[in-house]
C-alpha cells in the first residue's frame, strides 16, 4: 500500500462579496493609520512651549487686522467669537489638528453629510462634529431649495466652519480663549495707534462702497458723526466683517435709506412727474420737445431746459432682493467697476454702469426690479463661463454666525 500525500491548500482570507479591496485602498488605509501614529509621536516628543504660545497670542491679537475679524454678530443669531480667530488660536497653541470633511453628498436626497473635528496631538484630545446638512436655506421663514453646486459647496463649508470653531473651543484651554478675546477686545478700542477721527473717516468710507449712507452708521450708533467713540467704532467694524465675509445683507442692520433726488441744475425748479414745465400749458410740448398729438409743436430758439424728471420710485413688489443686489456689487467689485475714487465716486460709477445696462435711469441699486437684477446675474454667471480656465478660487466658507 502507498502512501499518497494529499496537499491541503492553506488558508487565506477571502474578501466578502461585493467588498473586495484594492491594493490602493490598502495601501491608503496604512498610509493615514501610520501619519496619526507619526503626529502623535512628533507632537509628544516637541511639546508646546506654553509661554510663548501666550506671547504670540497676545502679540497677534494686538493688531487691528485680527481684531477686527475677531468678532461676529448676527441679527436674531447672536454674537460671539469668530472661526477666525479660533483657528489662529489653534495654530498659536501648536500641535493642534482641524477642519472639515464631507464624507457623502446625495443629490437625489438633497442632503450632504459633514464632519468637523478638532485634535491636540499632544494630549491626544479630540473633538468632532458630525451632522446631516440639507440642501437647503431659510428665506424669511420657509425653506428654499439649492441647485448651484457653488450655493451647496458655501452652505456646507458655512456649517461646518461654525462646527469647526466649537471643536476648537473645546481642546484650548479656556484661559487662553478668554485672554485673547480680553486682548482683541482692547485692540478694538484703542484703534492700534490710530485716532478715533481717523478710525471714523475709514468706517465711513468702506461702508458707504457698500451703499450704506453716514446717516445710516449714525442712526445705528446713535450718535452723529465726529463724535463716535471706540466702542460704537468696534461694533461698527463687526457689522462690517458680517456684511463683507459672512454675506449677510446690509438691510439686516441699517434701516433703509431716504431716496436722494438731485437738486435742480441751473435753478430750474423741480416739477412733479406727470406735470407740465413752468411757461407751458397741458398739451403743448415744451421748447425742444417732441410735437404732441393733436397740438402744434411751441417752437424756440431757447435751450433746452435740463431734465427734470425726478428718479423713478422705487416700486416694492417687484424690487430687487438684497440678496440680488449684493451679487450685482460683488460682481462689479470683481469687474473694476467702482472700485477707485471716493465713495461717492465708486457709488456714481456702479450706478452709471447700472443705468446704461438697463436702459434707464437708476438713482440707487434698490430701483432694480427682480427681473433686471437676475438678467444681470445671468449675464454674469455667462461671462465667468466663458472665461478660460474659468474655474473660481476656492472661496473661505462663512462661518460667523
């Protein structure tokens, strides 16, 4: 009899079906697991030097430029600390990791799903957010669908800025946080060297490229300009950064502005729209004008008086949203149109371009209608299609309120 040797095959792990894993995913997947083990060790093995992160912070904090990002505030939504400020903090503090992830979108559900986390590497604390964002935004009280892959990229990145700042808050030490925002706070009312005269003329004139008048600022302040105190110039400078970087509009603050109708020119009296010019009776043209139907034209060798036809009123139902009407500035902003002079200069310059694109005359931005702005914003959106390599830079979310 024989002995036959049967070889057995050895065992090996079979992949379950429909979850078969590439050599890339493995190798991805050793990638990430090995760089953690790495942070970790790095960050133990250099820790944070405390005392200086207290000196840069504070140092930091001490200029303008990040105070002045340093605070939100929302109507209805609250005030606070910034993600801006929260992650420079973050990389003051050293051997800190965060941001934002999206880890699904479903456009047939309308939904993105969006972590944001924070980690001190060193004592290995971590924070994280994870939610369901609906493709979705208020407006007024209802919910308005989102299409634009743009409007859904900023609303995700929106939330999850606002996510990532609480995770922030929540590996920093708490002293650190409150003596920065001690710092920012004092940083806002002495101005970093520049006197409240100054600080005034340049709060001025940045809100008024946004087409908020000096009455406005006073009527928000309650006080009239030249006598504005640091305080009311910090609040000011947080409504600013809301309106420039959170994209909130500026009608959300300021109370809408009285119609400016130009004084007459050559001391011609104003005449009510509709009503004949002085020197004329009703029916007969004035001098220059067109024959009137049934009548004889008035002939003369005058000049032709100035137009004194008063702007248009500004018609409700059919205005512009501010949300149109900051798109259009943006836009122009981006064109070069109104972007050098003085404020006033920059105002007259949108609304010259404003007037020639819609045929008539437009005193002020919220005499758009609806349909004009969103012609324009078509126009617009076509422009920027049709540039080459037309891609935009990624955009900062917003992410202060």
């Amino acid at each position: 009899m024989s002995n036959t040797v049967i070889a057995l095959p050895g065992a090996r792990q079979v992949a379950p079906t429909g979850m078969a894993t590439s050599q890339a995913t493995v190798v991805e997947q050793s990638r990430a697991v090995a760089e953690v083990q790495a942070a970790v060790v790095v960050a133990q093995s250099n820790p944070r030097d405390v005392d200086r992160a207290i000196a840069d912070m504070r140092d930091t904090c001490g200029r303008l430029p990040v105070a002045n990002r340093a605070f939100y505030a929302v109507p209805n939504r609250g005030s606070g600390l910034s993600v801006h400020l929260m992650r420079e903090l973050a990389r003051i503090w050293g051997n800190t990791d965060h941001g934002v992830r999206e880890l699904r979108r479903d456009d047939d559900a309308g939904v993105s799903e969006v972590q944001a986390w924070a980690w001190d590497q060193q004592t290995n604390t971590r924070s994280t957010r994870s939610f369901i964002q609906p493709h979705q935004r208020m407006k007024g009280k209802e919910r308005q669908n989102l299409v634009d892959l743009n409007d859904i990229y900023l609303t995700n990145q929106n939330t999850g800025a606002r996510a990532v700042r609480e995770c922030i808050s929540s590996v920093l030490p708490d002293w650190f946080i409150a003596e920065a925002q001690a710092v920012c706070e004092a940083t806002l009312q002495n101005g970093e060297g520049k006197s409240v005269e100054e600080r005034s003329r340049e709060a001025a004139t940045a809100f008024a490229n946004h087409g908020v008048t000096r009455a406005q600022l006073e009527d928000y302040v309650k006080a009239k300009y030249g006598k504005w105190t640091p305080a009311m110039l910090a609040d000011l400078q947080r409504v600013y950064v809301s309106i420039t970087q959170d994209g909130i509009a500026a009608t959300e603050f300021f109370t809408a502005a009285p119609v400016r109708v130009e004084p007459e020119k050559h001391g011609a009296p104003q005449t009510p729209q509709g009503a004949a010019p002085s020197g004329t009776t009703q029916g007969v043209a004035a001098p220059g004008a067109t024959e009137v139907e049934g009548q004889d034209a008035q002939t003369s060798d005058a000049p032709r008086p100035a137009d004194t036809t008063p702007p248009e009123p500004h018609a409700a139902p059919d205005a512009a949203t501010a949300r149109q009407v900051a798109a259009i500035n943006i836009a122009l902003n981006a064109r070069g149109v109104g972007n050098k002079g003085t404020g006033d200069q920059r105002r007259d310059a949108k609304l010259a371009w404003l007037t020639e694109a819609t045929g008539r005359r437009i005193e002020s931005s919220k005499y758009l209608t609806k349909a004009e702005a969103g012609t324009l914003l078509d126009h617009f959106a076509a422009e920027d299609a049709a540039k080459p390599n037309a891609l935009p830079a990624e955009p900062e979310p917003f992410p202060n309120d």
